[in-house]
C-alpha cells in the first residue's frame, strides 16, 4: 500500500484579504507547518533596497534571492508600502520565481504545510489536495490593512493606502509570470463581510469537507 504523500493546502490570494490568519489558524488547528511565501519576496526586495538597488531590476533581484538567509525572514521591516512594492516588483521577475520555487516545494514536501501566496495552488503546489482563494473587496483591504498600520503606530492615509492595494493588485495580477489568480480547482472566499471568526469557520468547514473526500 502506498502512503499518501505529506498534506499541503494551498491559501492564495491578495494582500488584505485575510488569508495570512487564515492559513496561520488552520496549520495549528492540523498540526501543519505554516509558511507564509510572500516573505520570501518581501525578504528579497529588503535585501536590494538595502543595497541602494532598484527592486526591478533582475540581476540584483536574481542574486539577492539566491543570497537570502533564514535570518532574512525574522526581518521587522517587511510589511509597510516600501516592502510591499518591493516584494510585488521581484515576484514579477522570473528568474527570483525560480530561485525561490525549489525553497518553497521542499519545504511543503518535508512534512507537509499550510501554504499562503499568491500562486501556491497554481505553480507551487498545482496538485494540492486542498486550495483555497482568499479574497475581499479592495475598499475593505484597504481599511483593514489601514487599521493594521495604525495599530502599530504608522501614520497613513486610507486613501493613499487603498490605491498602493489595488496597484499592487494590477502587478501581481498582470505579470507574465505566475500571475495571481484562483486555481481551477481552488475554493473561493470572499472575506468582506466576514470577520475573523466567521472567515476562519468557512475556511475549515471547506478544508474538513476536502479532507473527508480525499
């Protein structure tokens, strides 16, 4: 008999959406490993503003990736505007994609894992058992992740913040490389009149349900 290979549930979708929580919660509530993809970029777009360098810029973007370390990731400077375009620049590039795609499958093929990104269920893991697209309303995004910021004690205009979300949306939407989409297969859920609880409870109905199939 064949043992069935290490659970991995994909959790993409744009920023603000509520998928971080999500996919934080649900590792626990499996005993799953998390890992949140995005800061490998996040870490990687740190790493070439840091060398005064344009994120865009793919040779630097390459080589930075390629020179991240697991000390990168504990970072306190990867949220915010600055690391967020900056992460959205580098995941465009397709060479950061690659360096970064293997890191990323052995880490999920390890032990199994709560995955969240933007193109886990579509290019990292395209046959996980379990996906889930998580998303919201840019206005509602754009509040929370306003709320986020104010608690922490940074000052930011609402407005301003909404349209660097929905700018990052286009990028990470539009690239040519793994853009961000739901998979096919992957169930949808629209968080905007939801709250944490209640988006938490749709996701692991959703996740029981797909395990209970499988």
């Amino acid at each position: 008999m064949t043992a069935r290979p290490p659970l991995v549930i994909a959790v993409d979708g744009p920023a603000a959406a509520g998928k971080g929580t999500l996919a934080r919660r649900l590792a626990a509530e499996l005993r799953l490993p998390y890992l949140d993809t995005g800061l490998l970029y996040r870490a990687t777009g740190r790493r070439v503003l840091d060398r005064g360098l344009d994120p865009r810029d793919a040779v630097a973007a390459e080589a930075e990736a390629r020179a991240m370390t697991p000390e990168d990731l504990s970072r306190t400077d990867l949220r915010g505007p600055a690391a967020d375009m900056a992460a959205s620049a580098v995941a465009a590039i397709p060479a950061v994609r690659a360096a970064l795609l293997d890191w990323q499958r052995q880490f999920g093929r390890r032990h199994g894992a709560v995955m969240d990104g933007r193109d886990i269920g579509t290019v990292v893991f395209p046959d996980a058992p379990i996906k889930l697209f998580v998303t919201a309303g840019p206005e509602e995004r754009a509040r929370r992740r306003w709320a986020e910021l104010h608690a922490r004690g940074v000052a930011a205009d609402l407005d301003q913040v909404e349209a660097e979300l929905r700018a990052r949306d286009a990028q990470d939407a539009g690239r040519s490389v793994a853009p961000m989409k739901p998979a096919e297969d992957a169930t949808v859920l629209d968080t905007t009149d939801l709250d944490a609880e209640a988006a938490y409870a749709a996701a692991l109905r959703v996740v029981r349900a797909r395990m209970a199939a499988a």
